[in-house]
C-alpha cells in the first residue's frame, strides 16, 4: 500500500491517511479517516446496499462492453457505453447525498468535540 500524507485544513499538521471503517444504520457504510493531531474526522465515502448493488451492476455492464467488431457492433458498443456513463453519474450523486446525509448526522452527534478553538 502507498503511504498517502495529507495536511490537516483544521490543524495544519501533516499525518498519514490511514482509513478506517464505520458501520451506521440501515446498512451504511462509511469509509473516513481522522487526524491524529486534532482528532477531525475526514468522510472519504459512503456506501449503502443500493449504490453496492448499483456499482455491481455497473462493474458488469463494464465487463459487458465486450469488443468492437466482434462481440459489438460501434452502435451497440457507444449505446452501452453511454448508458454506464449516466448510470455511474447515478451512482456519484447517491453517494454524494448520501454522503451530506452521513456528515450532517456526525455533527449532530459530536458532543463539544470542537474544542481546538
Ligand atoms: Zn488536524
């Protein structure tokens, strides 16, 4: 695994990105980190069991592409194509909300955990 160091924008220190893992309710499923100087916690990104499903899904349309001129015709191929295209759009925005979701309910359950300042 690559060492990924990164400044903290809360601490300004430097520290290693060791990520971690957070089981939240109704199968959620978030992937953070946290500064070891001040203790900020860094939400890289969330999953549910319908983005899993939905990035399953995505993965084999990927697979599916198969090759032009012998398994796919360039129409068929560009068609398949542009549908992963917005399908994997689907698939970033759920996770972004979700991800706003995950966030906001962080906040609400740090008690006074923002004493830095
Ligand atoms: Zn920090």
């Amino acid at each position: 695994m690559i060492k990924q160091m990164v400044r903290c924008d809360y601490c300004e220190e430097e520290f290693e990105i060791f990520p971690l893992e957070k089981q939240h309710k109704k199968g959620v499923v978030e992937t953070y980190f946290v500064c070891p100087h001040c203790n900020h916690h860094y939400t890289s990104f969330v999953t549910d069991e319908k983005i899993r499903t939905m990035q399953q899904r995505a993965k084999r349309m990927f697979e599916s592409l198969g090759v032009i001129g012998t398994t796919r015709s360039i129409d068929e191929y560009d068609a398949t194509w542009k549908e992963l295209k917005v399908f994997r759009e689907e698939i970033r925005n759920r996770i972004r909300t979700l991800k706003e979701e995950v966030i906001n309910e962080g906040e609400m359950e740090s008690d006074g955990s923002k004493e830095s300042k």
